[in-house]
DNA sequence: GAAGGGATCGCCGGGATTTTTC
DNA sequence: CCGAAAAATCCCGGCGATCCCT
C-alpha cells in the first residue's frame, strides 16, 4: 500500500462517494476513476453500471451514502466547509453525472453503435436521469429553443406544433421528446449547450464531442 | 492535508497521469475527477499536450513533451477498454459446432437442395442442437430484429404479430421459429449475425456464403 | 392465412447537404 | 448583399412484403 496526500476538501468529496460500508479509499478512487476492481480486492459490490438500454436503472436519485469510512485517518474537528454557492449544483451531485455519462462513453454498446441519434439519444438519457430537475431547467433555456423549432418538450405534439420536419423522438426511460432531424453538428450542439447549462466539465462535453464527428 | 492509502497499481496509474512537473496528488486528482481546483494552488507549468492517455482526437501537433517526472513507473494498461468477455464459448465447443456445419455443408442432401429456405432451416438446426444456450443467446440480440420483424421465437405467434407476411417456419427438432419471406441475401445475413454471435470463424460462414449467393 | 419460394420494388429512417431565414 | 445559423429537403442504404414465377 502506498500513502497519497491529498487536500481536506477532496478527501471530503472522496469519502462522501463510498457506497458501500468499509469500502477502502482505493475502492473508491476506482470506481470514480473508472478503472478495473483491482483483482484480490472485491471488497464491495459496484452500484454503478452504464445502461444502454436497461430500464431498471436506478432513476435519478443517489441512495445517501454513508460517509467517511475512508482509511482509518480519523476526522478532525474542524468541520468541512464545502460552500453551495446559491443555485449552484453540489460538485458531489455533478460529479455523479459525470460518472454515468463515462460508463456510457464507455460501454460497448455505445462504441459500437452506427447511428448517431441513438448515441444523442443515451447520452440525454442519462442526463435526465442522473439529474432530473437540472435537465428539465436547461430544457427550458432559450439555448433548447431554435429559430422556430422548438428542441425538447415532455410531449411530441408541443414539438411537431413547431416545426414541418423535426421527426420527434422521446428519450428512452424519461418524460421528455426531442427533435431528431437535425444533422450531427447540432445533435452536438444540443448536447453542448444542455451539458454547459448542467454545469458539466468542458473537459467532459470534449469527450463526447468526437462521438458526433464527421469523420 | 489528509493522508489516504491506496493500492500499489493504483498509485502508479495516478502518478502517471502527472500533466505538469511538480504536480500533487490533490492536484492529479481533482483534474481526473473533473473537480474544480482547489483555492489558489496554481503551482505547476502546464506541459500538457501529449495527453496519451485521452481518448479523444488530438487537434493540432503535438509537441514531443517530456513525459511524467513524477514516479517511474509508465502508466498501467488501465486504459479505458472494458470488453465483455462474459459469454466466451470454448474453443472446444466451437470447434465441435463448426464439424457439425461442414458435415451438413458435405452432405449430399444439402447440396441437392435446390430450396433455400431448406438450406437455411437445416443450418439453423444444426447451429441449435450443437449449442442451444449461444443460440438462444444470439435469437435475444437486437441484430435477430429488423425494423419491424422479429426473427426468431419460441412459437409462432410471436412472429406472426411483428410483421405482415414473413412466413414462419419451425426450424426442424428445435423449439424456435423463423421468418422465411425474406429474399436469400437475408437469409444470409440472418445465418451470419447468428453465425458470429455465436463465434464461429469467419471462414465457416464464408462456406456457407456460396449457398446462398445470387446466381 | 393457406401453394410455395424468393427476387424485386417501394417505403422508411438517418443524417449530410441544401435551402431558407435573419 | 453577404455570412452565419437554423430548418428541412432529399439521397442513400437497409428492410419489408408484394407479387411474379415455378
């Protein structure tokens, strides 16, 4: 075993993430990191998994972890301070997203699939799932609006009311429609400007990027 | 400053994940975990570029930057892969099916058959009786569906309510069903996806390919 | 739904390309 | 009038099932 420093703050965020009582801090870490279980140590169960198309996922919300049980450090007094900036979303809850948009990345499912509207389809079904309520403001934003089309309702007539052609699409396990006659650029576009509103890293919305590519 | 524990390998695969000199392990972290930075910790040059470890395209050059100073050790293999070796037939059990293939292929009947539908339902057969469980495993995939059609099934019904004309046929000593009207290019490509499901060499369905060829 | 087989042709979905709008 | 952004036409490839031939 090897000893790692790490500031207060992100050993906070790194026991808040434990799942599973008694998980080791490298546990954790691979799970975030999305690395292999580490062969003799199957301590704990994994929760998460990427859904291609499962419907029994759990939907949207995060059991309440237990917390702290990382190492054997013992906590100080001197309390966490994690600010919440005012309507700001918990790094803990962004983080989770970011999660499960990578499983998604991931998955084979979605590597080897051809079409380009089932990809941007996933990837709002994640989104709306992992964050429900964060989902339904951006959709809401006039950046979810075109000229005259209008790009996401929880209903397909609102859709086709907005447009001749928008070939409207629900998104798998989710309240919500979409426009799909769009070409990649936009289905891109789309997810961008959702992501960016869902305060998702750039860094993150790059990894989806060459998924919508023209190659 | 907390001190956490985590395992030999992944302790290497952290440190190899080092973008500037100097960096800390908060800092690699908060970087792979998407998490802001921390306070006013801008210590480190960025040497970035050469990410080797993003999937994403690179845009741009690449300049040949000097790699990790951190720790020695080049990154693990940990790279973002996850196959699904899950269902891996043995090659024992293949190689049996594939005999029991090219016997049917020698055989005179088949080859006196002049019906294609005869020919597909006498491989479907034998693809059955030698492996049921891959077969029925291969029937679920999505690539046994069409837009509207359902392939295969258990019985006959099932058949009858996704499509209008398709013409199902029991395969023989078997309980599943096909469609038969279907044109002999997809009866071809009905046999190969089965075919490679189940993980039989390329060169068996290029065998059978001539079977079923337009003359 | 009853003759059966399967090639041919028409439809549909996907999305790049073109057209329209501002 | 030009450029950018958005809309939607339309081509291509895949699938379904009609319908011709045996």
């Amino acid at each position: 075993m090897k000893i790692i420093e790490v500031d207060e703050e992100l050993y906070q965020y790194i026991a808040s993430q434990t799942k599973s009582i008694g998980e080791s801090a490298s546990d954790i870490l691979r799970r975030l990191l999305n690395l292999p279980v580490s062969g003799v140590n199957l301590t704990a169960v994994d929760l998460t998994q990427s859904t291609m198309n499962s419907t029994n996922e759990e939907k949207g919300t995060q059991l309440p972890a237990e917390k702290n049980v990382v190492a054997e450090t013992p906590k100080p007094s001197s309390e966490q301070e994690i600010k919440t900036p005012a309507r700001k979303q918990s790094t803990q809850s962004i983080q989770h997203i970011v999660t499960k948009v990578k499983n998604l990345l991931q998955s084979e499912a979605f590597q080897e699939e051809s079409k380009m509207v089932v990809r941007f389809l996933n990837i709002l079904s994640v989104l709306y799932r992992t964050n429900p309520e964060s989902f339904a403001q951006a959709t809401e934003q006039e950046t979810s609006q075109g000229r005259t089309r209008t790009y996401y309702a929880r209903d397909e007539a609102t859709l086709l009311a907005a447009g001749n052609h928008t070939k409207p699409r629900q998104i798998p396990d989710t309240p919500y429609w979409v426009i799909t006659n769009t070409n990649s650029g936009r289905k891109m576009l789309m997810l961008e400007r959702t992501m960016q509103f869902m305060e998702l890293p750039e860094e993150l919305i790059d990894e989806v990027r060459p998924y919508f590519a023209v190659v």
